[in-house]
C-alpha cells in the first residue's frame, strides 16, 4: 500500500469519526428539543396533535421509500411544525405551532434559486443560526405554507417572526428567537410569558396553566 491510499484511507477514517460524533450530537439535540416542545405544551396545557416535516418528505417508513428521495427527507428535525390545541370556552380552540428551525442557512443565503441539495451554497455554518418560532391563533387556522417558501422564512427568521400579510389580517401571530433560549429553566419561562403577553395583546386568550417548573 502507498502513501497516498494510506493518506486516503485515514481521511476516510477521520470522517467516519466526525459522522459518528454528529449523530451523537444530534441525538442530544433532539432530544433536547422534544423535551422544550413537550415543557411548553405542558405549560398551555395544550393537546399534541403531531407534527409535520417542512423541508422535505417525510422519513420513509418501514418498507417504503426509494433510494433517490432527498437526503433531507432522513432528517427532518432540519425545519420540523410541532402542533398544539389548547381548549378554550365551549367548543373553541386555541392554536399554536412551534417550529424547529435547525439551521437557517438555505433560507437566509443571498441566492434565491439555490436548491436545498446544495448545501455548499448555505451560508456558512458560523454565520447561519438555529432559531425557534411559534404561530398562534385564536380562531382561524389557515394554510400556513410560507414555512415552505425560502423568502417569506427569510423575513420571519430575520424580522422576530413576522408574517404573510394575508395571514397576519387574519389574526395569525409570528414570533421567532434563537433556540437557545429553550436551554434554560429561566430563559425558556421568560419567553414563554412573553408570548402570552404577545398573545393577549392581540385578543388571543393563551395562558399558563401549569407551575414554571422545569420538568426534564
């Protein structure tokens, strides 16, 4: 064996090692956020009625799938719809969706014809941030596919959560940080008061109910 095919083998070797560490990584990570969502359903004592992948497909289920589905469609926690009701009054409901926003660099790069498979063109990964946003409503509950669309995402990660006109008319509320104000007790109480105060400015009644208790 040469040199170069052992300089070969051993960077394949060491990339082997940092693909090992990142689903390590991940795994922690959403672990983490289940367990933020799971807290802040608790808190609006608010049903989950699951959740919805918004970058790609689904993962395949067992037995399903082909193997030239987007690699994305293997990680959808990438940009994830967690979704919630919470019971008001008689037969109303209140809605809210908390979305995981893993990396914001296909949505915040310049080039808008950029294709999610290009990853080399995201912004770089220091430059690009992990953010989480929520949608409230009291009444209607829209079709809410601008989580879809790169320059309507673009300005609610970059404007606090801002939404389609059309859907802020109808009562729909946006609101989007860095996730990393889900890491603490404190920060993750702080932000939750936040979007109540947010929520009932607007006439959407969304109250606490349970005890500012970390639980994880």
């Amino acid at each position: 064996m040469n040199n170069s095919t052992k300089s070969s083998g051993a960077k394949i070797e060491h990339a082997l090692l940092d693909v090992r560490k990142a689903y390590r990584l991940l795994h922690d990570y959403q672990r983490m956020v289940l367990d933020a969502v799971n807290y802040i359903g608790k808190q609006f004592g608010a049903s989950y009625g699951g959740g919805y992948a918004k970058y790609s497909a689904v993962t395949p289920r067992d037995g399903k799938g082909h193997l030239d589905c987007c690699a994305w469609d293997w990680l959808n926690m990438v940009l994830y719809e967690f979704f919630f009701t919470q019971k008001l009054e008689g037969d109303n409901l209140l809605r809210f969706s908390i979305l995981i926003i893993s990396d914001t660099g296909y949505f915040c790069a310049e080039d808008k014809a950029l294709e999610k498979t290009n990853v080399a063109g995201y912004i770089a990964p220091d430059r690009s941030l992990t953010k989480v946003g929520f949608i409230i409503s009291g009444k209607e509950w829209p079709d809410l596919s601008f989580m879809e669309d790169k320059a309507t995402m673009k300005m609610f990660i970059e404007n606090d959560g801002e939404i389609p006109v059309e859907l802020a008319a109808s009562g729909i509320l946006g609101k989007c940080v860095d996730l990393a104000r889900l890491a603490s007790e404190e920060e993750t109480n702080v932000l939750l008061d936040e979007l109540v105060v947010l929520a009932q400015a607007n006439g959407i009644p969304l109250k606490r109910i349970a005890p500012k208790a970390w639980i994880f």
